[in-house]
C-alpha cells in the first residue's frame, strides 16, 4: 500500500517591491529579494502590468546580458523582440520570448501600442559550464506551447513538462514553468519533481496554500514530496515557477549573472570591447 503524499505547504512568502525599469515603466519584482535569491534556476521576477500603452511608448532600449536566458510571457498586449544577432519576434498573449544571453547578447523589447500590455520577464541562471555558451533565442507563440486542463485551470506549459505534456523550449537546465489560468474559483492538484525547488506566483487575483493567502504580486516558495495544489477564490493568473536546486555561486551585477566576480569582470570587458555586438537605437 503506497504513502498518501500531502500536497505542498508555503514555506516563504515574499510580497514584490516596486523598481523603476524605464522613466515610463514601474514593476513589482518579486525574485531577487533579499531572503530569497533563486527557486530553481530562476532568479529573476519582474510584473509589469496591466498598464494601457499608447503608440512609441514603452519598451527598453538596446541593453547587454550575459550568464542567464531571459523568457518574457504574456498575459495580455502583444512585444517585440530584437537583438545583436539579427534575431526578431513578436509575440501575443500565452506567448513566450526565450532568450539565451551566454557569452553575452544585446537586445531591446517593445511592446505594441494602443493596447493593454500585462506580462512577467524571468531570468534563468545558466550552469557555470555553459553560462559562456553561444547566444540564441526561441520565439514561442501560444498555439506552440502545450494548452492543457488540470483541475480547474486552463494550463498552459512555457518550459519544462507538466502532467504528461513538454513544453517545446529548448531550456538549459531541469525546470518548470507553466500558467495556471482560473476563470473562477476553483482548485488544482498536480504532481510535480520532488527535487525540484518551486514558487507560485499571483499575477492576478489571489491563491491560497493551505491556510496561506497570497494577492496579486506575492510569491510563495513551496515545501512539498512531488505534489502541488492550491486554491483560488475566484478569476487568477497563478504561475508555477522552479526547478533543479542552483549549486553554484551566484553574483549579480546590472544584467549580467555569473558565478563569479572575475566571470562578471570578463563578461563587462566583452560588452566593452563590443564582442556582445550592437543594436541601434
């Protein structure tokens, strides 16, 4: 007769702090905090959104990274990516920007104008033994990704595999994203890696782990044997977010992620020298 596995309870819950992106442009950022640095490979959670953006608004300007993938998603609004390679894409609602920055890579994101614009960008940390990789990018639309229901949720899968079903981006390290959309109150129970750390995240709406309530911009790590469930009170966009246990050091400086200060070092050496290459304005 096989254990009953209790489902998930909240062992952290981090409420995301305002930080100014552009002079037009304020999210909540819910990863990196200052008692919590990563959940899996992810190290990086910034919400902006929902916000109206009018015709030439928004967007960044051409911007370095280095040692991380970068995966812009959207709830609503559509945006555009460019970058130093030449790579381009656009996507829309349910749809992903997987950007692996590696040795170092250039980019800007705009979004579409005259349109509610409502999203999350997440950083992964790349492993030290390729986190000087070749840069690349995915541009992944909604009908490419994997659209499953799981309880009362509409899920739809961006990296990683969930119940049965494998999201199609090519991915670095061993982790899960996925969104669970709830058009009314209801709950899920899904299984889950046991050895992986994981992070539910309200984008909109509100969730509840066991006697833990979460509003729209909090994150909560999990405790959890392979099983995740929570519940909703009504209409939510939760995201499930985490992966393999980082073991290596990280260091953060601006948009590079290393393991080290000299890999910092070199990486700011290579966007000086221009072996990152450029991007117009």
């Amino acid at each position: 007769m096989s254990a009953v596995v209790a489902p998930a309870r909240a062992e952290r819950v981090v409420v995301a702090e305002q930080a100014q992106v552009t002079p037009t442009l304020i999210v909540r950022r819910a990863l990196p905090d200052a008692g919590l640095r990563a959940v899996g490979p992810w190290v990086f959670l910034d919400h902006f959104g929902p916000l109206d953006v009018e015709h030439g608004d928004g967007g960044t300007s051409p911007h370095p990274h280095a040692g991380i993938e970068t995966v812009t998603y959207l709830f609503a609004g559509s945006m555009h990516h460019r970058d130093s390679l030449g790579h381009q894409g656009s996507v829309g609602p349910g749809g992903a920007q997987w950007m692996t920055a590696g040795r170092g890579i250039v980019h800007a994101e705009r979004p579409g104008g005259g349109e509610r614009l409502h999203g999350l960008q997440l950083w992964t940390k790349l492993p030290r033994a390729i986190q000087f990789a070749e840069p690349g990018y995915q541009n992944l639309l909604a009908k490419d990704l994997p659209s499953i229901r799981v309880g009362d949720a509409d899920v739809r899968v961006v990296g990683g595999e969930l119940a049965g079903r494998a999201s199609p981006a090519g991915t670095r390290s061993p982790l899960l994203l996925a969104h669970f959309a709830f058009a009314a109150a209801g709950r899920v129970e899904v299984a889950v890696p046991a050895d992986f750390e994981l992070a539910l995240y309200v984008a909109a709406g509100e969730a509840q782990v066991r006697d833990v309530q979460a509003a729209t911009g909090t994150l909560v790590t999990l405790a959890h044997e392979g099983v995740v469930a929570f519940d909703v009170p009504g209409a939510a966009d939760v995201m499930l977010l985490g992966g393999a246990r980082l073991a290596e050091p990280l260091v953060f400086h601006g948009p590079f992620v290393m393991d080290s200060v000299a890999a910092i070092r070199q990486a700011e050496r290579d966007y000086t020298a221009g072996n990152m290459g450029t991007l117009s304005a």
